[in-house]
C-alpha cells in the first residue's frame, strides 16, 4: 500500500483572545484521503481553530502545514474551501442545506 502524503499538519496550536485561552497545545495529522470532524460545544475553540488552519488568524504559539506549506490563502486559493459558520445561509441552515447550496453554486 503506498504512503498517504499528510495534508494538514498541527503542532502545538495555541490560541488567546487577551487572558482567555481558546486552544490550547492543540496536535492533529491529517493524510491523503482522510476526513475528520470538530464537535464541541459552543464557544469550545473550533471555529478560532478552524481559523487558524486557513490562514484568517494567525496562533500565538504552534505551528500549521496546508499542503506542505504555511496556511498562506493566496498559495491555496482552489486547493482549499472554508465555509464558517453562519457565513452564508445563517444560524438554522443545515449542514446538509449548506452542502447542497454549495454543489449547486
């Protein structure tokens, strides 16, 4: 079996907004053909971290590889999609509702 490249790369993410830390230490790996899910309750850090990873916030601490390199959108433009939450259909739109808008666009 051949070797899955990794696609994403998370080491030692850390995230504050002044005293209140959001993520803390936070490792993930992510190759080739792998998909995975954040689930927390709200205000949990998934949102800030999923930031993170694109490129829209930059960590205090830790490092982040997108296809090999730093979270830079320019680089990933077509390679990448982000949808934040509430960014198009609003707070009651399903995540399926959204993934049919999106196919349809």
């Amino acid at each position: 079996m051949a070797k899955r490249s990794t696609v994403l790369k998370v080491a030692g993410l850390s995230k504050s907004f002044g005293p209140v830390v959001i993520v803390d230490n936070f490792n993930l790996e992510v190759r080739e053909g792998e998909a995975i899910a954040l689930t927390g309750r709200n205000g949990a850090g998934k949102s800030t971290l999923l930031r993170c990873i694109v490129g829209a916030d930059q960590p205090d601490a830790g490092t982040v590889e997108v296809l090999g390199g730093a979270p830079d959108p320019m680089r990933l433009k077509g390679k990448l999609a982000a949808l934040p939450q509430d960014a198009l259909l609003g707070r009651d739109t399903s995540v399926r509702e959204h993934l049919v808008f999106l196919a349809r666009l």
